[in-house]
C-alpha cells in the first residue's frame, strides 16, 4: 500500500534502502485467539500526523492476510532487521494475556530500549495494565518516552524520527 506521503512495508517484504520510518512493535493478534489489531489504527494516526519532507515508511511485522512464514527464523529475522533499520520502534502493548500476552514484545523491547529510538504505548484501561508495570519503569530509567494513548505514542514515534533526520 502507498499514499503521497506514507508507505506500508509487511512482515517479510523488502526494507526500503533509506528514509524514515517506524517499526510498530507490539502484540499481534493470533489467529487462535482472534481480536482486531491494533496496527491499522496506529498507520492511520501515523499518516495524519507525517509531515516530513520525504515518505514516512511504516513497518509492520503483521502479514499480507494473514499469510504466516514458512518458517519461523525467517519472521524473526525480518521483524530484527526492521526494528535495526527503522528510525523510531513504536511499542504499543494492550496487554491481554488471554489474547495477546506481548510475550515477545517484552524481549523485544529489553533489545530496544537503549537504542535512542524506541517510545512505549500502555493503555491503562487495557485488560491487563499491571503486566505493563516493569516496561514502564524501565523505560522511564533509559528516558524513553511512555504514553498511555495510542495518538500519542505515533506522535512520540515522530518526534523521534524528526529528531534523527534533524541530526543526520
């Protein structure tokens, strides 16, 4: 997908060489346990909110209809590289541990959290808020920016990637 100023990359397509982008990191649905993802709603605030002078690109580790990897090292692998390569990593967690524990994304955001580059989203009305608990703290030791809504988590996710191309 592509609009005039946003462009969407899924689970295992090819990373753009260069620009900004955002990595949405954060629980993803399963088909087991089925609930709305979040991402689509976080790439529209992101769109409505870009106002750099390039493309912002939008990574997402979830899959063209839902088409899993053949095999699992290569949805690691792309989800590592992406998160490597994007200018801001959006963590957005409504914790659910019945549908969508963020197991992962705690690991992942342990690998993130010292980059300069990651913001943490936790709803407080999510289901399970009190998982959330150590993430916060954490990131409040490292000086990541932490939201509790997700219109302010893209927009901290900007901020950062503003900063970054203002540096470059």
């Amino acid at each position: 997908m592509t609009t005039s100023a946003v462009r969407f990359v899924m689970a295992r397509e090819p990373l753009p060489a260069a620009g900004p982008s955002v990595f949405l990191a954060g629980p993803t649905p399963d088909k087991r346990t089925p609930v709305p993802s979040w991402r689509p709603e976080a790439a529209r605030l992101l769109a409505g909110q870009w106002t750099g002078p390039e493309p912002l690109t939008v990574l997402s580790p979830e899959s063209h209809n839902g088409q899993r990897a053949d095999r699992y090292e290569q949805q690691v692998d792309w989800e590592t590289h992406a998160r490597a390569a994007a200018s801001a990593i959006l963590f957005w967690i409504p914790r659910d541990v019945a549908t969508m524990p963020g197991f992962t994304t705690n690991v992942e955001f342990g690998l993130d959290v010292g980059t300069g580059r990651a913001v943490l989203g936790c709803p407080p009305d999510c289901p399970n808020p009190e998982r959330n608990r150590y993430l916060i703290y954490v990131a409040h030791r490292h000086g990541v920016p932490v939201c509790t809504t997700l219109a302010d988590t893209t927009a901290a996710a900007l901020a950062v990637v503003t900063a970054g191309m203002r540096r470059a």
